[in-house]
C-alpha cells in the first residue's frame, strides 16, 4: 500500500506550487527584451590638435552603443539617442527575464527534491 503524504509534506509542496506560479506570473508581464548591454559614450577624435584629446569634458558624442555576444563574439550596434532608452528598456527586460527563470530553476529543483525523497521513502517501505 503506498504512504499517504504527511500534511506537511502537502503544505509545504503546496506553497512551492504557488510559489512557481506566482514566479510564472512574473513572465507574463514582460515586455520586448534583448541580451545585452547599452553604453553612453564620449570619444575622442583622431584630430590631435582637437580639445578632446587633452581635456575628457570637451569629448564628442554621446554616442550610444548596444553589444551583446554571439557565438562567443561581441557584436555593436550604434544606436541613436532616441533608441537607445528603447534598448536599455529592452535589455532590463531580460535581467529581469533571466532572474525570473534562475527563481523558477531552483524552487524547481527544491520542489523536486522533495519529490524525489517522498518517492525514495515510499518505495523502501514497500
């Protein structure tokens, strides 16, 4: 005959289920998002006579930049200043996206392991 579950072992599985699916409630919520990173930058010319090479507040720019890696190679996407809060927008999206799923991964894997022990006991005693 198979062990019944004791009712802290069904409470606390329970609250790991609506755990994950509050956590699943997060991915819901998300809007446009891509991997990598938004850089604001303020370069130097190649003209040496030019007031940006001696003094960094009198840099050119902001230039704005989007990179991100691909099969182990950065890529750069020059962006405008009026995309460039989209892209930034767009990569917190998958900070958050990816924080979300490293939360589901391990209240899965405690879940499971839990799971796991049930079972393990269950079948010793038969």
């Amino acid at each position: 005959m198979p062990k019944k579950r004791s009712p802290s072992t069904v409470m606390t599985l329970e609250r790991h289920r609506q755990r994950f699916d509050e956590f699943k409630g997060e991915l819901q919520q998300l809007e446009f998002f891509c991997k990598g990173t938004v850089l604001r930058r303020m370069m130097r010319c190649g003209k040496p006579q030019c007031a940006c090479q001696k003094d960094p507040a009198k840099r050119h720019g902001p230039y704005f930049q989007w990179t991100y890696n691909v099969n182990g190679k950065t890529v750069t996407v020059k962006l405008t200043a009026e995309t460039a809060p989209l892209y930034q927008a767009a990569a917190r999206q998958y900070r958050k996206l990816k924080a979300s799923l490293h939360r589901l991964e391990r209240l899965s894997a405690t879940a499971l392991r839990q799971e796991a022990r049930f079972i393990q006991s269950a079948r010793r005693r038969t």
